[in-house]
C-alpha cells in the first residue's frame, strides 16, 4: 500500500519518472489490485527474453504496464506457476535495463528475507523499513536490521516510516525512535475506513483524497525523497574501477613495475602506498581502532573466544556503516564483504595471514615486512599478492599471537619462538635485529593424519621401503630421521610412529608439539620457552631425564637439536630399543657429523672416537629425506649402522637410495627407488619375528 502510493505520488506530484516493482512473491497481485491494473507478462517473462536474445535489443514496452496514475508497473510473477523460474541472480540484468529510463524505481520487497529481497537490496539506494508502534513489531524491525547489517548494508542507507502513527493505545513515536537506531522518515496515521474505500475502488488513496491526513504523509515524503538527495547512499563503482585493480589480485608484472623508496625508518615503502583501495581500509582500520580503542584491550579479550567473537560482531556492524560514510555503498556485495573481512582480519585477526593459514596447500608463511608475503606451496616458494597496511601492522599481528602465549616482543626481547593454538610453529623478529621491518615466519601444523599408504602415493617412497621401515619399527630398531628443513622429517616420523605396536607405552618430547599419534598409551611432553621476565624455561633435556623415570617402551623426541642427544644416544644404549627422532642434516654422513658437533659444542669433553663408538652401537638405521627442486619430497637413502669401520669412522651401508635421472619438459624430477642389494644384518631377527617380506624386496633393481 504504501510504495504503490508512495510511486504514484512522485510522478503526480513531483513530478518524477516513476517504474513500480512489485517483488512480493509471497503476495501476487495484491499490488496489481491496489493499482487496478491486470498484468499479462512478468519480471520472469523479461529475464525469459533477456537470456534469450543474449544482449540484443529488447522492447521493455512489451513487458511494462503503463498505468492511468503515471507509472509503469512491472510484477515479479503474474501467477504461483512462475515462482520456480523467478532467478534471483537474473534481477541485476533487469535493474540495469530499466535504471536509465527512470528517476525512481520504487521496489515492495514483501517482508521475508529471500533471494529476491537480497537481489533487490543490492541496486537499493535507500531502504524503508515499515513499522507499527508496538513491542513485537519493534522486535520485528530490530531483527530485521541485524539482518540487514549481516548482509553489510549500512545503517545510514535505512530509514522507518512509522505506521498508524496515530492509533490509541499505541507506543509514542519518540519511544519508538529511541528502540530502534536509525530515523524515522514518515509517519503515516491510520485511516481504515478511507484504505478500504480506495482499495476496493481501485483507486490510490493519494488519488482518491489527497487533502487526507494519510496521504498528505504520503506526498511529503515524495517531496521529501526529491528535495533531500542526501538520504540517497550513492553506490560506489568502486568494483569496476578498482576491483580488477586490487592489489591483492593484480599480476606480478604489476609488483613488479612498483618502485620502492626508502624511508627515515630504514623501511621500503612503496608506490603501493599511493593504491585508493589500500588508504580506503587504512582509513576505516584506523577509524575502527580508534573507535574501539583496539590498542588497549587486554590480551584476555582475544584469549577469551566469546568475547572475541561479540567483538568481531560488533566490530564487523561498525566497518560496514564506516565504508558507507566514507565511500558510499560499495555496488559489489561481494567486495563490501571482501573489504569488511579484510579490515576485520587486519583490526582483530591476522590480517593478510587469515586467507594463508586456511589454505590446506600452505605449509609455511613468511613475511619478510609489509610489502613481502612469501608461502612455501606444493613444495615451491612463491610470493603471494598479499600486503600489509604498513610495518605497524605487522608488529601488531605478532603481539597478537604471543601475547595469549604470555610472550611479548620489543627492543629488549626482538626475537621470539611461540606455538599457534592449533599447532602452528612461529617465529618472529623485529628490529633493530631486522633491517627489513617485522619479519615473521608460520611453520603450518597439518591437521590430516598421514599413513604409509598415503607416501607411496604421493611417490615419496617405494612399497619395498615402506615394508622394511616398518619391520624395523616393530622389530624395535633405534631410528634417525634426518633432513634439511621443510624435507618432511616430522611427517615421516609420524608414520613410523603409526608402526609401534599399541601396548606399548611411548612418551614423545618436543620444542613445538607436531606428532599425531594414534595410539592410546602415549604421554605427550613439550618443553617450555622462558616468559616475559626470562625465567622458567625447560629445556628438552630436562624433560627427557624426567622421561626416564616414566618407565617408557619408546622415546620418540621431536628433533635432537642440543645436549639432549647425548641422553638420547644413552638411552638407545640403555635399555630403550626403537627410540626415534630427527635431525637436520643433508645426507646420512652429515648426520654423524651432526651428532659429534651437537654433542662437542655441549660443552661435553668426550673424545670423538667415544662420541662415535656410542652413535654406532646405539642407532641402527637412518633414514634420510629430502625437498627436491620440483618440490616434491622423497625418502634418498636407508642407511644401518654397522659399528666401527676403524678407530674413527662409522661403517655405514645404504639398503635403498633414491637414482635421479634427469627432468622432463615441465622441470618434474624423473627417477626411481632402487634396491642395492645389501641385506640388513637383522634380517633374522625380522624373521624370528613373524614379519613376512616380499620375495626379491631387497634385490638391486
């Protein structure tokens, strides 16, 4: 009732260019009957003929009804049957055909939240809702613009109007004006008698008797809407013009072409800084901090995760009527979500991070300062498109993971170690350690349980491999795991651990806790950095001589990396067979160099011989694991132990290596597993054991 009279009073009495849309679904043809019109075609017979023609010119005349009032009238359906064809995502293409021969088009939305009410919301300039002076239509309109700013339509785009203003016994309008958070524009009394004669007449009210109270209310507000522009939100091209420009998306050719300049602070700042869509959200980040007071909120409030949450909401309604303030309604809904999120990420997130350490295919991030996002993908490093607001920014994300940690980060303290919540493996440094600006590195915890089955797969090792290691494991063999860095060492120590029977009792120690075992007997233990004061800290070593005395089956230590591989070596020579752990090294000789340089550099004065003749009788494979060029990562070499080749050197001997031969047209490896012939000296024992080998497993291939 009250857009029908609402467009027919802005082409009568404003003069105006007038298409009324009667998008109800839920009503057919009650506006039709309001207008006294009888429609034979539909806004589903116009989509019908646009996707049709296929951006041909179409007769819009064919599907308007003009109207005796002074508008032209277009229905969403002209029956039920239609419903099902009525394609929400279609309407856009109707909005555009008809946007330039009008001054307004005036849309009855219904009044259920739909695709059609979010496809007409969408090309909205301005948005009435209607509202009864009561507690449950109050209620009513409060949910209703929570929807509304769900959907990040700003509150500054909505107006009321007040409904039977007038009726007894009703809420005051000023009551109603401080329940709900936008103004009311128009309050319209009631006038039963008078809406019943026009409608069952066929004529407007504003028509019929426009000296009436109801619909002088109607016309004031048509002069209103023409005499106030500024209650219109202007929608903002911002999709067309800087979307396709967005520095997040554009080309590396584009980084590339910016020049870098140096700044007082040491920092590179580049013409990036100059990017409209890059001050936009400085602007509305800063605005929100400011209007939040982000910068003094404890660290509980982000530890909390209900609270966090109320603030994300609340900050999440805040940046959407800022970015109506400040640009106007962004056209695109999804860039207005894209740039919530964004400027969200960047106040009460991680940022630019948030999108990276969802991402499965991830496995490390590294942000060398503001303008330099790397990630290790697929094996590969590569620079994202990803950019920090400014150094700050970034100094601000790495608080923001420590301090619920009880770490912190400053000139005093510029280096820190710390563990995400699900696992993740941190590092930060800042200047003046760090020339370059903040610099933060992600080792991402993978959260899928990889087995055996699932290396041959992705052609990390061989099915022979894979049965001897696991024979060794169940045959309580002491194994070494070592690699360089990203080479998959934890990774395969997770699937030997999968090997160890489940009666057994096995307790694992590390720096940052990244094993996932499946068995039910397992105590997990995890050293303990310094806190803010320096003090506190539990070394690994530590833990690993409180192990001893926790009367374990099987040690397994996350990486031996200082003096806890002395204990170690001790251990695996004392009593606790089918030990495990990791070690940085490049090949298997370079492992034993390794441990009599961590051992030497302890502190610990043992001759190298003793170092060595203890490596020798307490370890007994190592299996070696490397990142190729491609990226992929592979198991090069099984190697046992043999004892002493003379009075200094270790005799070793490779049970299978990987044979690189070449790399094909796309820069893939090409190689394959080979056997070398050599039968492991406790392959008797494997035997005795039950376990049963393939035939010719360890014949050279």
């Amino acid at each position: 009732m009250i857009a029908s009279n609402l467009a027919i009073a802005l082409a009568r009495y404003q003069g105006k260019k007038v298409c009324l849309f009667d998008l109800d679904i839920n009503g057919i043809g009650g506006m039709a009957r309001i207008i006294d019109v009888l429609p034979q075609r539909s806004i589903v017979d116009l989509i019908a003929s646009i996707k049709l023609n296929q951006g041909s010119q179409i007769n819009k005349e064919d599907f308007l009804i003009k109207t005796k009032w002074g508008i032209d009238f277009l229905p969403a359906l002209v029956n039920p049957q239609q419903s099902p064809h009525l394609e929400a995502d279609k309407l856009d293409s109707v909005f555009d055909i008809l946007d330039t021969d009008y001054d307004y088009i005036v849309v009855d939305a219904g009044n259920s939240f739909n695709d059609v009410l979010v496809s007409g919301l969408n090309k909205a300039h301005i948005v009435f809702l209607v509202v009864t002076p009561d507690i449950l239509s109050i209620y009513q309109i409060k949910w209703a613009l929570d929807i509304l700013q769900s959907m990040h339509i700003p509150l500054n785009m909505v107006r009321t109007i007040l409904n039977r203003a007038e009726s007894d016994y009703s809420i005051s309008w000023q009551e109603v004006r401080t329940s709900i958070p936008v103004d009311i524009i128009a309050q319209i009394p009631s006038d039963g008698r008078l809406l019943g004669r026009t409608v069952n007449r066929g004529i407007p009210f504003v028509i019929d008797s426009p000296k009436s109270k109801i619909s002088r209310s109607i016309i004031n507000l048509s002069k209103t809407l023409v005499t106030d522009e500024e209650l219109f939100i202007q929608r903002q091209k911002i999709d067309n013009i800087l979307l396709k420009d967005f520095v997040l998306e554009r080309p590396s050719e584009f980084l590339k072409e910016q020049v870098s300049v140096e700044t007082s602070t040491g920092y590179r700042e580049s013409k990036l800084e100059n990017d409209p869509l890059i001050q936009l959200k400085r602007r509305i980040h800063n605005r929100l901090l400011d209007e939040l007071n982000l910068k003094r909120l404890d660290a509980g409030t982000f530890r909390d995760k209900m609270k966090a949450q109320e603030l994300r909401n609340r900050a999440e309604i805040m940046i959407t009527n800022f970015l109506a303030e400040d640009t106007g309604l962004v056209t695109s809904h999804d860039l207005r979500k894209s740039l919530t999120k964004d400027i969200l990420d960047d106040a009460l997130g991680l940022g630019p991070l948030e999108d990276l350490l969802v991402d499965p295919a991830i496995t490390d991030i590294m942000v060398n300062n503001k303008d330099e996002v790397y990630i290790e993908k697929n094996g590969k490093l590569e620079i994202t498109k990803k950019k920090f607001i400014s150094n700050e920014q970034v100094r601000m994300v790495i608080e923001r993971i420590i301090a619920p940690l009880g770490r912190r980060i400053d000139e005093s303290v510029p280096m820190v170690d710390a563990r995400l919540e699900d696992g993740s493996r941190v590092n930060a440094i800042i200047p003046p350690l760090s020339l370059t600006g903040p610099t933060l590195t992600i080792r991402k915890f993978r959260k899928e349980k990889f087995k055996i089955e699932d290396l041959i797969n992705f052609n990390s090792l061989n099915q022979n491999m894979a049965e001897f290691i696991k024979a060794a494991v169940v045959c309580r063999k002491n194994i070494i795991v070592s690699g360089g860095t990203g080479s998959g060492k934890t990774t395969m120590l997770n699937v030997l651990s999968g090997f160890i029977p489940g009666k057994e009792r096995i307790i694992t120690i590390e720096d940052a806790a990244e094993l996932k075992l499946n068995q039910e007997h397992w105590v997990r233990l995890e050293s303990r950095p310094p806190n803010m004061e320096g003090k506190g800290a539990i070394a690994v070593r530590d833990i690993f001589r409180n192990t001893l005395r926790m009367r374990p089956d099987r040690i397994i230590i996350g990486e031996c990396r200082g003096l806890e591989t002395l204990d170690m070596l001790q251990a695996m020579n004392t009593g606790h067979d089918g030990s495990m752990t990791t070690v940085h090294a490049n090949s298997t000789q370079d492992v034993l160099t390794r441990l009599d340089s961590m051992i030497l550099i302890s502190g610990i004065e043992l001759p190298v011989r003793a170092i060595r003749e203890m490596v020798a009788s307490a370890i007994n494979l190592i299996i070696q694991t490397a990142r190729l060029s491609d990226g992929t990562r592979k198991v090069i070499q099984i190697t046992e132990l043999l004892g002493m080749k003379d009075d200094i050197h270790i005799n070793t001997q490779d049970i299978f290596i990987f044979k690189q031969s070449g790399l094909d047209s796309k820069g893939n490896i090409i190689g394959e597993f080979k056997s070398t012939g050599y039968l492991p000296t406790f392959l008797e024992e494997i035997q005795l054991k039950g376990i049963s080998l393939s035939d010719g497993i360890f014949k050279v291939s």
